[in-house]
C-alpha cells in the first residue's frame, strides 16, 4: 500500500498542468555559487547590505525551506533535468539526459546560459556543452575556479581566460545584459540561466567594492553582486520586460565552513574568509544537513508571483523543469524518473504548500517537519561532520531548525517509515 501511495504521489507531482493554456513568461534564473542560507539582509545577516537583493524580496516571494543540492555539479545537473544527481549525474551529466532548455526551445523560446556550467566534467566534450544541451547562447566557463583562473568558452569556442577573479561578477551581468539588448529576439519568450562563479572559493571584488564592506573580503562580494544584479533588473526594466518575467534569485549549495581550506587554496587572499554565513542552519557544504542543502530564493513576476510574502513551502530546484513545463507549454520526459514536482500554484499564491518529501541524495529525507538521515549518511570530503555519530538521525525541523536535538530513539515509528521511503526514491530509475 505504501507503495502505492508513494508512486501516486510521485505521479501527481510530475504532470504537466496540460489542461490549462501557459502563461508563457519570460525566465531569469540567476545561480550562485556557494552563498549561505544567511548571507543576505533580507535572510537575517546584520553586516552586508543587500538593498536590491532585499527589495527583489518585498516585489516577490522569500521562500525559507529552499533545497538545491550539497555540492557544485550535482546542483546543476538536478537543476537542468528535475532529476536527483543519482540519475543525473552530477558533474559527469551525459549528453543522453534532457534538460528543461531543450524542451522549451521547442516550444518557441529563446535560451541563453552565462557563467559556470559544470557539468560536462569541466572539460570541452562538446555534446555536453550548454549548445548540445539546448541553450542556443553560452559564454562562461566549463568549471569552477578553484586555481584561481577561469578559461571562457563562447558557444563552443575557447574564449580566453582570466585571473582576475574580482572582474567576474561584472563580466557575467554583462554578458546577460548584452543578451537582452542585442541577442534577444523581441518576437520570442527568452530564458536566461545566469550562473555566477561567486562566492566559490577563490573570491575577489573589484576595486570599487574591496574593502568597503563590514563583512570583510566575503561581504565585498556579496555587495557587488547585489548591485550587479540590480544592474541586471534595471535592463529588465528599461526593457520593458519586468513584467512578463519570472524572476528566481538561488544558490547551488550551502558555504564552505573548514579552515583548512584557507591554508591550502592558491591564490586565495591571505587571512580572508571565502565562505559565508548559514543562520540557524547546522554544517555547510558538503554536508546532509541543512545549512548544505537549504539556500536562500526569492522569486518575483510582478502581478502574477505574491510580493511582500514569505513562504515555509518545501521547494526545490528540481521542481524547475515541471514548473516551467506548466508555465511556458512544453510536456516532461516520460521515458525517465521526474523528480520535480509542479510548482506553479505555490509560486502564483494558489497553493501554500509544497513538495510533500524532499530527498538528500541516499543521505536521508525529509517529508513535512520531520528529517531524517541514516547512520552512514554521506559527507563529501570537505565536509564537517562536528562530532557526528554513526547513528539513525530524526530531527523536528519545526521546533529544532538548527538540527541539535536527535529525536530518532524517541519515535522509530517515523524513522521507520521516512527510512523506507527514502530507500524507495533511491531505487527508482
């Protein structure tokens, strides 16, 4: 039976709202790289200041239980195909999955990606390439910048590179900025995937933002982004174009939180901090819990999104591609697992709640206010584990957002059942 209701729910989630005509709404997606669930005023931070940021939060909807995924490529690969990395690969993506670019370019839009790609293994395997993988524009770089360079491809061609990691920011909102005014064709709906290489590692501002903020090195960039991305919604703007675009401001994963990493990256300015700040959230990057997982978004459409509203939804990345299926008129694969789940009513204030589950990648899960992770819940490298047992962990993340207290012995009801359902969604294909 409980089989039955998982795969029912899991059918439910996926179908495209095909009765309905698509509102057909231009897309910003802008992606960052690293940033922490509290990095910014809008999300509680007390030393950098985000005005545009934080205004994009009261013309839109703050949503507080946002996950992506732990890590760099496994964020982008659930992102582009609604699937959990388990199936869609993560950084090593195959040319076979479909992603939510090729499927609306068919249905007449125009697509575009900037910035870090990361998911053709950083190197130039050109039927994994943005190009292949239905953006009909790229420039950026294939990797992270983890040496202190960037190598830039322009559709399929190397494009140069730089060191100069403080100009990055400005070259990608100009990069998308040139889109809107000369590569966009006014006659079709567009999508533009703007994915920054900050906050990641080997951070920089430029000089009109270093040493400026009171949040140190790591606060400087996050001050230039928030003007870069006011830049960005002021052409919006002056476009005439605000109106009929979903905006979604999120980022790849939780921040770096391990000294060691100070000491070891090359390049990376002595004594700075390159991570930023998760709140209440435990752990970063790399990490089940939740300061890996959960991440800051803001989504605006003026008239359509609800502004001011600050939404505890379970939303997710991989609910981007049914999303967007709905809202623009395209159908879903359904030669594969969908994980994603359409959104459109929670995001057009229709529907307060959202996703019933969401999966930590054969870590654990969570449906409702209960998490749950198993005793050999699995760190990335550069993880800490601060202290963890090898023990079944249940938290109320209602109560206990910080995730402090294990509740596992004291309900194995629940930890039996939400253990069960996570070994069900690892099994599926």
């Amino acid at each position: 039976m409980k089989r039955i209701l998982i795969s029912l729910l899991v059918f439910c989630a996926v179908v495209t709202r095909a009765d309905q005509e698509p509102l057909r709404p231009n897309i910003v997606i802008i992606f960052t790289d690293d940033q922490g669930y509290a990095d910014l005023a809008c999300y509680g931070n007390k030393k950098n200041k985000t005005p545009r940021l934080d205004r994009l939060a009261r013309e839109g909807t703050r949503f507080t239980s946002f996950y992506s995924q732990t890590v760099c490529g496994p964020s982008r690969s659930a992102l582009l195909t609604g699937r959990q990395p388990i199936r869609s690969g993560g950084w090593g993506m195959p040319a076979s999955e479909v992603t939510w670019a090729e499927l609306i370019g068919k249905a007449g839009y125009q697509t575009a990606c900037i910035g870090k790609w990361d998911v053709s293994n950083r190197k130039p395997i050109i039927p994994r390439m943005p190009n292949a993988q239905g953006f009909g524009y790229y420039f950026g770089a294939l990797g992270a910048n983890d040496n202190g360079t960037v190598h830039f491809h322009e559709n399929n061609k190397a494009a140069g590179s730089t060191r100069d990691m403080g100009s990055l920011t400005r070259i990608y909102t100009d990069k998308s900025i040139e889109f809107l005014k000369n590569r966009r064709d006014p006659k079709k709906p567009f999508v533009l995937y703007l994915a920054h290489t900050m906050m990641h590692t080997i951070i920089d501002a430029s000089d009109k933002f270093r040493g400026k903020s009171a949040g140190g090195l790591y606060g400087d960039v996050v001050e230039e982004f928030d003007y870069e991305t006011g830049r960005l919604l002021d052409t919006l703007d002056t476009l005439k174009l605000s109106e009929n675009t979903l905006v979604i401001y999120t980022s790849d994963n939780g921040p770096w939180n391990q000294d060691k990493y100070t000491k070891k990256k090359k390049g990376h300015p002595k004594d700075s901090i390159f991570w930023g700040e998760a709140g209440p959230l435990r752990n970063g990057k790399g990490s089940p819990y939740e300061a890996g997982y959960r991440l800051p978004c803001i989504v605006r459409w003026p008239g359509k999104v609800p502004a001011g509203r600050v939404n505890d939804a379970i939303f997710a990345t991989i609910d981007f591609m049914p999303t967007f299926a709905s809202l623009c008129g395209f159908e879903t694969p359904e030669d594969r697992r969908i994980d994603g789940m359409d959104q459109t009513d929670l995001l057009l204030g229709k529907r307060e709640t959202g996703r019933d589950y969401f999966y930590f990648n054969n870590a654990g899960v969570r449906k409702g206010k209960w998490k749950y992770l198993k005793a050999n819940a699995h760190f990335h490298g550069y993880a800490v584990e601060d202290g963890r047992k090898k023990i079944d962990e249940l938290y109320d993340l209602e109560a206990d957002l910080g995730e402090i207290t294990n509740l596992a012995a004291k309900h194995p009801k629940i930890v039996s059942e939400l253990r069960q359902l996570m070994e069900e969604i690892s099994k599926w294909k």
